[in-house]
C-alpha cells in the first residue's frame, strides 16, 4: 500500500494551501481617474449584484504583477501585488504590509509555498543577467532567500503558478522565446525549508504563438479519476487567434499529455491578442446524476460581434466555457469539449422613447478584460442548514470585469470598469442565450471611472482576504500501535450447538482449512479522513457539503489516490466445540489532524477538526482468541455450549438477509455414530455477495463509544479502536479503516455430532454473514427440535444465566456471567444492576426470584452460595415463558470493582438456586485475577 515499514509517513497526506470551501470577492486593482496611485477595492457580492467596498490607495509605479493566495500558517488569504521596488501584502488588516524588493530582478508572483508550515514565505519569479531564478520571501520578515538558480530554464519568463500533485506542489514556469511557448516543470523540490536546483526538468512545448504574447497560466482540477492539478494557458497564436491548451505532466509518459484548441465563437472577431483565463468548479451536474468534483475551463476576450451583415458590436466580452472531457476516437483519449458561450457588453442606453431594440449597446470590454469564476459572497443556500436572510444569497457563476468606453465617454475623457455575473445553467450546461446582438450580463455594476487616454495596468482576480472560506490548517501529527490502538474485531465464530446431557459425540466446527494458510477472508485497511461532528454547526457549511468537497478533491477513503489500501489474508483459524472464538485484526496507523477554520464565524480557535487516518504497514497483527481468554475484550455471549435450548429461537446480533455469505442450509444431529460433516463453500455462497467490501466498524474516539454501538461487546479495552481524540468530537463519526471481504476460498465445515437416542434428534441452520453495522463475519445458528424426546427433557424448567466459561475448573470463573450488566450512574448515586434470566425449559416458570447481594460470593463444595448476610434486594419475574429471556433490575450503590452477586431460583423450588456474579464496572473484569486460596471452601473475595 503505503509505506514501507522502516520509512518516514509523508509529511502532509493533504495537498496543502487548497481551500476546502471557497467563498469568494472579487479584488479590483487599478488607477481611478484623477489619480496617481492605484487602487484595490473589494467587491462584496449577494444576489443582488457587487458592492465596492474597503478601498485603498496603493503603489504609484507600474503593477508587475497580483495574487491572492491561501496562507497554509494562519489559514487566510492575502492578496500580493509586485512592483519592480516593492511586495504589498494586503489583507483585512487596517494597514497592508509592504517589504522591498527594489534592484533584485524580480518579475512575477508564483504563489505561497505550501510546503511551508513553519512560516509563511512567496515564491517570487525573476530574471537577470545569470538566467531565471526562484526567490521566496518571508511574508512576516520580508526577508529574502538566496536566488535559486534554474540554469535549465531558457527563455523569457511570461507565467508562473503551483501545481498540486500527489501531496506536493510543482513549480510550473512558462517562458517564451521567439513564437515558441515552453512550460517547465521544475518539480517540488525548489519548495520546502530545504530547496535545491531540479535535476530534471519536464517540458512542453506550444508552437506557433505570438512573440510577444501575453500568457495567462492557471492550475486546475479538470479530470475527476485524480486530485491531482492539470496546467492550463490561454495565450495569442502568431496570427492572434486564442489558443488554449492544457498539459498534464506524470511520472509515467503514458500519464502526460497536451491538448491544445482555438476558441471560436460565431461571428466574433478579436480585438486584441490579450485572452485571459479562469478555472473554478461551477457545481455542473455530471452523467452519473452527482453534483461537481472537476473545474471548467474559462477563456475570455473583447472582441467585435457581427451577428448580421452590416451590424457590428465593438468593445464586447467574450466568454467560452470548456471542460476536460473524454475522447474515445483521441490519442490521449481526453478532449477539451466547449459547452456554451456568451457575448456580452455593459448595457444597452438611448434616449426616451428609443425602441429596445435600437438602443445602442455601451461597450464591456474595449480596452481591457478580465475573467474570475467560482462562488461569490456567501454559502450557496443549498450547502447550508440554515436558509439564508435578505440578499445574502452566494452567487455561482462566471463574473466578467471590463473597461470599456463608447464615444460620449471618450469624449469626457473617460472609461468604466464594470463588472457583471454569468451564471451556468447545472444542467444544462450553458451561459444565458443571447441571439441576434449581445447579451447584459446579470446585476452589472460600475466599480471604477479610469483616465481613457491612459487607463494604466487594471487587475482584477477573486479572493477572500475576510475569511468567509474553509480552510484547513497545518495538521497535528501521531500514530498508532497495532499492538494497542487500532484493534478492530474480524469475526465472531460461536461454537456448535448441542446438549451435553445427552450428546453421544460432540460436534465440532472449522473456519479456514490451516493456520499458515488463507481462510477465504481478506482484510483492507484504507486510508480515510472524517470530521469533528460540530464542524458544519460552528462553520455554517453542512456537513454533508464539506464531505461532498473532499469526496470530490480526493475521492471517499482516498480513492483518487493510487496507493489508498491495502489488503492482507486473514490467516487465523477456528475450530471450537466447546468455546465461542474472536479473531482481532491490529493494524498501526498514521493520523494527522487538520483545525478547520472559517475565520469570519470565529476570528481565533479552530471551528472543527478533520482528521486523517493512513495504514502504515502490510504487516497487521492477527489474533484469533477465545471469547474467555479475551477479558479484555467484553464479549457477551448469548448462548451456551452444551445448553442447546439456549440456541432456539436466538436473536442473530446484527443480522441482515441481504448480508449473508452462504445460502440457509440445514444439517441434522442423529443417533448415527459417526454423525455428518457439512462444508459451506462457493457452491453454497451467495453470489451476489462474493467479493463484497463489508466496512468493519471503527470508532475514532474513547472505546466506550465503540462498546455502546452494539450489544456483542460490553466494553473493549481503552487502545481498541483509533482513540485519535481526547473528547467526545469525533463520538458519532465512524471511520471506514477497515473492510472484509469473503472470496470463494472461504470454507465453513462442521462435523454434526451425535446424541444418544433418536428421541434427542435436532436441526441446526448455521447463519453466516456480516454483521449490518460491526462488519465482521459472524457464525451463529437456529435450531428446531423434531425429536419426540425433548418435551420430557425440559419438562422441568430451569432459570438461568449465560456463564462466560461453564467449563471451568474453579468454581468462580464458572459462575462469572455478562448477563449481568450495569447501567450508568444515576441521579441518587445508584447504578442500575440488570439480570437477565434465560428459562432453560419447555414450560413456563410463573416466578422467577433473584436475590442481588453486594461482595462476592463464596465457594462451598466446589460450587458457588451467596455472600454471609441478607440480600441487598430481591426481584421477581412473573411469569417468565419458555425458552424465554427476562430482566430484573435493582439500583445498587457500587464503588469501583465491587462484586454483584446474584441468586437465581423458581419460586416453587429455591433448593435448585444458582449463583452468579459480576464486577462493577463491567471493564474492570480485565484485571480481576480468581483468588489463589479458592478451592472448596472460603470467602472467594479476590485480592485487594
């Protein structure tokens, strides 16, 4: 699966600085009219369109360069714009932060590393006289590391940008020289506390663009079978037609690929060689009915629009809208498919009484453009438990910025930046028609007045400085022991059923064939991750959405990722008469946990956790055990070896028909000496459940949690299960670590037994399958009496409890039973004491007494009486029906490790009273040792 033994875990299992839910504003960079520095406005958005707020006065020199990117150390974005003297920070903060970079050659932002925990630094693009290199600075410090060096990097740097792969981040750098376009790879090792020149460097080229070509480069999820990042660039050919490519680079040749297209929408003309590009996840409905998981493609330009001979519309947006699609007929097999297009300009005006239709249309984009696309202002209503207030409604879709001018505009001077939202229809798939002239985007708004003569450099990008998205923090890193934490129950196999007072043989049951060999089970451990419960309250996300997010980004149990599992043989045998048997599966795991922030619902602590769980090794423990050789493990049977009516008519822990691995098939029990051996095998199976994954139950938090879950167990040791928090957190949520699967190789073979007379004739029908909510195999059994004998057998009833061990030596290890339970502390102090008593006969019992006695009891002739004293309470069941189980409850005031002795009898002959016994509380069994001095007389009260 994962790694190896002997290595390190990986440092970050989730690609680090991603957004678990991106709640958006658009960022607006320019110099207003009148001006002399530029300026950042944040644009807030609801439904009822953008509002300008937060404006700032900024820089006086020329913008190289602008980025708004997640802070992986305080979990919040920043936007950074560089110019050729200084890096500004800008954040919600009142004051942005500044550092400079004056004479160091720097020309473009590349992003934060993400492989930086420990502070946060930006990777900075230059070139100088030597070539190109990379340069972080310290955000905090505004320190500059040591220029590295990318000698294998040729050309004029025009693009740089990270791209999420596996659990790294590559550097991807586009340079251009001549009309040739190249994109290097320089791999994840420039990143980190420790980055070195790449030895190697991947490389595509893209022929045939423009010399001197403006490249707008993006990374993007666009293919659902990976969380892995895809390259794309939207850049001029050398004949000023758009060119979009995509490139996805793989650590197998047959992995890459380049697809490259000309966006073409009908009747439009570019203006100019500028084409800006966009990738966000428009929530689109997939073939298979699912919402979202990959990004779409957004290529926008201006462009004139002549839907008609003679009818022209200059200055217009032009927005395509492209997905990764597959391609049968292609050799990469994957395709860039366009879905829908649209058109647009700023609005239409004329004078009053002006038909609509001759109304002339104000120009979006006759000087410049740009594209930002993904969910604006809130959580979309869908995503929420509670249904938004007002207008403080998200807004999906693609939001269009333009500058444009129409003729009384240039003729005062002047040109508005506009901004306006295209949303995609989810199913179909399509921007708003337009038909015949250009369409008005929704909810346009005049965000800024700019000089026409000289508009100077304009940006405009999405961001989140306020901190409305999900962020994960730098995780919290532990392990597990296989030996402790992580144990996890596979099966329970119960003995074969038969009477011993009259059985002339007994029977005798194997699961699996050999102790070195396969039994037909396989166990996988898989890697996963799960939220805190609260997380979806505190951040006002659905849980549901958050899970649908990661599903989406990496797949449920990680499946988007190659090594996700791994899968062992259970080689664990069984072969029981006289015991019910546990096979336990102890796996080492790796768990990291990430604090969940939303900084706008909680400016400080963490608003939830998500935790991460990886298997470590191929190498799990196994164990098979008995069910009284495992006191730590508080297994309750509900029947008893050698008491065959304690089988008939048994309630199957966790049955469900649909979950069965065999077919129903019945074996008889005669007076035949040899008896009869019956074998379960693939010709019995089930077939529609061959090869199933059955999820084995696991519980991420205190082992009581687990215990609770099911009435198998009254308690697991305190390392059962992944105990990766210290609080109730995590106490609803249950991992999927672990899965078995029967295979056609299982084999179940009992050898029947035999009775001593054909009077005593049964029918037992073995039940094997898979628990509905544990996951593990159980073997459990019905049985039918048709012999004539048994109505004499148990013409007299007998009231009784389930022993753990009936065939003990020491008395007191005989008269331990689980079906004594104790329930929780009640409000007076007591703890409520139930016995349930099982009537061990064909008749009723119109009273059953039980005596409860605090103290242990005491051995006499090597059989168990009461504690010296009267009964702390007596209890009576009236009637108690045969084969029939009953309870009888008493509140009890009980330290820890007190002794519950209980006395059981049929009213009409208490002479034949049996005594049992608990420790309270029920875990507490685990260290309780049967006194060394006990054998046929004496107290039986265990050491201090």
């Amino acid at each position: 699966m994962t790694v190896p033994r002997d290595d390190q875990p990986p440092a970050h299992p989730l690609q680090l600085g991603r957004t678990l839910y991106e709640v958006l504003d658009l960022t607006l960079v320019g110099t207003p009219k009148g001006g002399s520095k530029a300026q950042y406005t944040r644009v807030t958005y609801d439904n009822q369109g953008g509002t300008p707020v937060d404006a700032r006065e900024t820089v006086t020199a020329d913008i190289l360069d602008v980025l708004a990117d997640t802070d992986t150390t305080s979990a919040v974005q920043h936007v950074h714009l560089l110019t050729g003297d200084e890096l500004w920070i800008i954040g919600s903060e009142a004051t942005p932060t500044t550092f400079s970079v004056r004479d160091k050659n720097l020309r473009l932002l590349v992003g934060l590393d993400p492989q930086r925990t420990d502070e946060s630094r930006m990777q900075l693009l230059g070139q100088d006289a030597n070539g190109v290199f990379l340069q972080s600075m310290g955000c905090s410090s505004g320190k500059l590391s040591d220029p590295l060096r990318l000698t294998s990097v040729t050309g004029r740097p025009v693009a740089g940008t990270l791209v999420r792969r596996g659990t790294a981040a590559h550097v991807v750098i586009a340079t251009l020289d001549g009309n040739t376009l190249t994109l290097h790879d320089v791999g994840p090792g420039v990143l980190g506390p420790a980055p070195e020149p790449p030895t190697t460097v991947a490389r595509q080229v893209v022929p045939d663009v423009a010399a001197d070509a403006a490249v707008d480069m993006t990374a993007a999820c666009l293919l659902r079978s990976t969380s892995d990042q895809q390259v794309a660039v939207a850049c001029p050919a050398s004949d000023g037609s758009p060119r979009l490519g995509v490139w996805n680079f793989g650590s197998e040749s047959s992995d890459a690929f380049l697809l490259t297209t000309t966006p073409q929408v009908t009747g439009v003309k570019p203006e100019r060689p500028l084409f800006r590009l966009a990738a966000a996840d428009l929530q689109l409905v997939n073939d298979d009915g699912s919402t979202g998981g990959v990004h779409q493609l957004v290529v926008a330009y201006a462009g004139s629009y002549t839907p008609k001979a003679g009818t022209t519309y200059k200055g217009c947006g032009v927005v395509v809208l492209y997905e990764l699609a597959p391609d049968a007929a292609g050799p990469t097999r994957m395709k860039l498919n366009p879905l829908t297009d649209h058109v647009a300009c700023r609005a239409y005006v004329g004078d009053a009484g002006t038909k609509e239709e001759n109304k002339r249309a104000m120009p979006l984009a006759s000087i410049d453009l740009h594209v930002a696309a993904g969910l604006f202002g809130e959580v979309l209503p869908a995503h929420r438990d509670q249904p938004p207030q007002g207008d403080t409604q998200g807004v999906l879709g693609v939001v269009v910025t333009g500058c444009g001018a129409d003729l009384g505009e240039m003729m005062r001077g002047r040109a508005t930046v506009a901004a306006g939202l295209l949303p995609v229809d989810p199913q179909t798939k399509k921007f708003p028609l337009y038909s015949g002239r250009p369409g008005v985007p929704q909810s346009v708004t005049a965000l800024m007045t700019v000089d026409f003569r000289k508009p100077g450099p304009l940006f405009a990008l999405p961001s989140d400085v306020t901190g409305r998205s999900v962020v994960l923090g730098p995780p919290t890193f532990s392990t597990t022991s296989k030996d402790g934490a992580g144990g996890q129950l596979l099966a329970v196999v119960k003995s074969p059923p038969y009477e011993a007072s009259v059985a002339k043989a007994k029977p005798t049951l194997v699961y699996g064939t050999a102790g070195t060999v396969t039994t037909g089970t396989t166990v996988s451990s898989n890697r996963e991750w799960t939220f805190t419960d609260d997380t979806a309250v505190k951040i006002g996300v659905k849980q549901q959405s958050l899970q649908d997010k990661m599903s989406n980004s990496y797949g449920r149990r990680f499946s988007k990722s190659d090594e996700h599992s791994t899968t062992t043989s259970v080689r664990v045998m069984s072969q029981t008469s006289d015991n019910d048997m546990l096979a336990v599966y102890g796996m080492e795991y790796y768990v990291w946990t990430y604090p969940v922030y939303r900084k706008s619902t909680n400016k400080g602590e963490p608003d939830g956790t998500l935790a991460v769980v990886f298997p470590t090794t191929p190498d799990p423990v196994q164990k098979l055990l008995t069910a009284a050789g495992a006191p730590e493990l508080g297994y309750v049977p509900r029947s008893t070896p050698g008491v065959l009516l304690s089988y008939v008519d048994t309630d199957r822990e966790g049955y469900d028909p649909s979950r069965l691995v065999f077919q129903l098939d019945s074996y008889p029990v005669s007076d035949e000496k040899e008896g009869s051996t019956v074998t379960y095998a693939e010709s019995t199976m089930d077939k529609k459940n061959i090869g199933k994954d059955h999820t084995v139950r696991q519980t991420t938090s205190r082992s009581e949690q687990f215990s609770l879950s099911t009435s198998l167990l009254q308690y697991v040791p305190v390392n059962f299960g992944l105990d990766i928090t210290k609080t109730d957190a995590y106490a609803k949520t249950t991992l999927s670590t672990t899965s078995l699967t029967s295979t056609t190789d299982l084999t179940v073979s009992i050898k029947s037994g035999a009775v001593t007379s054909s009077d005593y004739d049964y029918e037992v029908t073995p039940y094997i399958y898979h628990h509905k909510t544990m996951g593990c195999l159980m073997v459990d059994y019905d049985v039918s009496l048709p012999g004539k004998g048994w109505n004499s057998h148990y013409k007299q009833p007998e009231p009784m409890l389930i022993p753990l061990e009936p065939f003990a030596h020491d008395p007191l290890l005989r008269g331990y039973s689980r079906s004594v339970s104790f329930g929780d502390v009640t409000a007076d102090g007591t703890v409520t004491v139930g016995v349930e008593i099982f009537n061990n006969g064909l008749q009723q019992i119109d009273e059953v007494v039980c005596e409860f006695y605090q103290g242990p009891p005491r051995v006499k002739e090597d059989a168990l009486v009461p504690p010296d004293g009267t009964a702390t309470g007596t209890k009576s069941l009236t009637p108690l029906a045969a084969k029939a189980r009953g309870t009888a409850n008493l509140g009890m005031s009980l330290a820890q490790k007190d002794l519950v002795t209980v006395k059981v009898y049929d009213a009409r002959s208490p002479e034949s009273a049996e005594v049992y016994w608990a420790i309270y509380p029920a875990s507490a069994y685990q260290d309780w040792t049967p006194p060394s001095t006990a054998n046929t007389t004496g107290s039986g009260e265990p050491p201090a």
